[in-house]
C-alpha cells in the first residue's frame, strides 16, 4: 500500500494551494493584483495568474459599483496596496468596463520561464490596455488579387441593382 | 600488591599490543595507549617517591575524584558501534544480480521513455516553432520590448513612483496625432514609426 498517495489526491478540493498558507496567498494576491492594476498586463506563473484573474474581476465589479459605495472603497482600499491606483481604479477601469457585464481580463499561455525551475509561465492583461496587443489583429489587405476581384464584383452587383429600376 | 598487579598485567598487555599493534582495530589500539600511559605515570610515580607505600602512611587523606584513570578489563573487545554492525545485518540490499534483460526490460518500458510531441507548429506571424496553445516566444518578446519603451516614457513623464494618474493612456507615434476620442487622455509619444503589427 502506498502510503504517499493521499497526498497527490486532493479528494474532491478545487482550492489551489499557493504561498505559506492561506493569507500567505491573499498577500501575494493581493500583490500580484496591484501589479496588474498598475502595469496593465503582467507576466507571472500560470497558477498566480489564473487565480488573480477571479479577484481582477471581482474588483472591477465592486469598483463599478463606484466610489461613494462603502463597501466598493474597503474592497479597494484592502487589494490596493500601493494608494495611488485606487483613484485610477474608480475612474478609469470602471468606465472602460461600463458596458461589458463580464470578461475584463485575458490570459495567454507563454513559454516555461528559462530558469533551473522551468516554471508555467503566463501573462494576464486588462482589456483595453494602450500597450501592443498580445495577438496581432490580422487586417485584410485589399491589394489581393481575390479581394481586388470581390471588390469589382460588388461594384458590378451594385451598378446592376441601381441601373434595373430605372 | 594491587599496584604490583596491575603493573603486570599491563606489562602484559603491553606487550602483546606493541607486537599486533597493526592488525588490531581502534579500540584495541587506544587500549593499549591507555594501558603504557598508566605504566609510564606508575613508574614515575614510584621514581619520584610519591607512591602510597604500606611504609609512608599519608598525612591527610581527601574525599575527592580518581588521580589516576582506572582501566576497566573486559572480557572480550567491545563492539566498536554497536549500532552500525547490527544494522549492516537489517538493511534492504539486493540478492541478486540484475540481468540485462530484466535491465533493458525496465528501462525500455514504455512509461519510461520520453512521448513525442505531436502539438508543434510553427508560428504564422515569424515562423518561428510554438505549442499549439501555448504563445510563440518570438512574438512576445517582441510585444514585451515595445511595452518595456512605452513603460521607460511613462516612468519618464510621471518622474517619480507611485504617481499613476486617473485617466486613460494613449501612445502616439511618429508623425500622428492625437484623435478626436483622445483628448481627455494622457499622450505618451514614442519617437519612432508605429510598428505593422501595432495597429
């Protein structure tokens, strides 16, 4: 019988494990998190990024709810820890998220880190960041010879459509 | 006589470890010194007189520790650490030799070999090689060095830590002005052509 088994089970528990302990992982949470307040688009280990994404969210949610809000200002006050980004949360995330319900985050996979440890590595970004974008936005080019085709072709379906009435 | 007695026993002894001094091990060895030190200190003793003879009653005896270090005689030589002999007996060590077979067998195992990637492609945009769901490194390298110029014009204008401010950022290249939507905005310039894949 092995007896290191129930050690890689977790029986059932969703929760990750990161830091010392639990408020271990708030503080670098919480750290991580005014980073990406600060920054816009970090660059961390896979599984610190996937769980600041959940309180990225969340923040954005309570900073909606703007700053007058008791509640919304503890939230801030408490996952800010560098003050300055609080003013910035309340009157530029909040307004840039005003119209989206959901998904004010994006994370992408990058290459292990080249240490010893060869960690996962991941970047997470707010959306609407003035940075480059992670993924080019491809823009077709008109210049093609299939599009300068299709180009002609509407011109034609067009002419047709306005000469037929008359 | 006590004194007389040991001295001939360790006359003895003496003796016998100066011959197998050699093939004797470390206790016996240290045995031995410790017997001719006891000799040596006896004979001195008895040279320089001041030896508890039946003649010279002493003048004033003194409750207090041994002067000289009594030599326990043992039977047989005591295990030099028990521990370590007995437990060379109790640990796992292997019966037999393993055969190349049963080797080649283990070591050929298909768990233990390494599995072949099959979820390689090369990247559209530079050509370099990437995992499907993982970022090209090229192109994010390249994305993280314009970033890192952007950031060193921000640090520039903001000139200090913790001063980020309450409005939104726009970065404007060379030979560009600012929009119509980007008047409330913070400008920051950056003093080259905008990049093909910036858009």
């Amino acid at each position: 019988m092995r007896l290191t088994l129930p050690a890689l089970i977790s029986h059932g528990r969703v929760a990750r494990r990161i830091g010392l302990g639990p408020q271990s992982r708030i503080n670098m949470l919480r750290n991580i998190l005014t980073g990406l307040v600060r920054h816009e688009r970090i660059e961390t280990t896979a599984a610190r990024a996937d769980e600041v994404r959940f309180y990225a969210e969340k923040l954005v949610d309570y900073a909606k709810r703007g700053d007058t809000d008791e509640k919304a200002m503890k939230m801030a006050t408490f996952w800010l820890t560098e003050k300055d980004l609080v003013p910035k949360l309340f009157k530029v995330l909040a307004p840039r998220f005003e119209t989206q319900s959901t998904g004010y985050t994006r994370t992408a996979r990058l290459p292990n880190r080249q240490n010893l440890d060869r960690a996962q590595m991941a970047v997470i970004e707010y959306k609407g960041h003035p940075f480059p974008p992670l993924y080019p936005v491809k823009q077709d080019n008109e210049l093609t010879l299939v599009n300068q085709l299709l180009k002609g072709y509407r011109q034609q379906q067009q002419e047709e459509s306005s000469t037929r009435p008359s | 006589m006590d004194l007389s007695d040991r001295e001939t026993v360790c006359h003895v002894e003496r003796k016998e470890s100066v011959l197998t001094t050699n093939m004797m091990n470390l206790a016996a060895f240290v045995h031995s010194l410790r017997c001719s030190l006891l000799h040596i200190e006896s004979r001195l003793l008895q040279a320089s007189g001041l030896t508890l003879d039946k003649q010279l009653a002493p003048s004033l005896a003194v409750n207090g520790p041994r002067l000289l270090p009594q030599v326990d005689r043992e039977d047989g030589q005591e295990e030099q650490s028990p521990g370590l002999t007995d437990g060379i007996l109790w640990m796992a060590v292997p019966k037999k030799r393993r055969t190349i077979e049963i080797n080649r067998t283990r070591r050929r195992d298909e768990n233990n070999l390494l599995k072949v990637k099959n979820n390689i492609e090369p990247c559209t945009e530079c050509g370099h090689l990437k995992q499907k769901h993982i970022m090209c490194g090229f192109c994010y390298a390249k994305v993280c060095k314009e970033t890192a110029l952007i950031r060193q014009q921000i640090t520039a204008m903001e000139g200090g830590p913790l001063r980020a401010p309450a409005v939104e950022t726009v970065v404007v290249y060379e030979g560009e002005t600012p929009s119509e939507l980007d008047k409330d905005k913070r400008i920051v310039e950056r003093a080259r052509k905008r990049p093909a894949w910036f858009s």
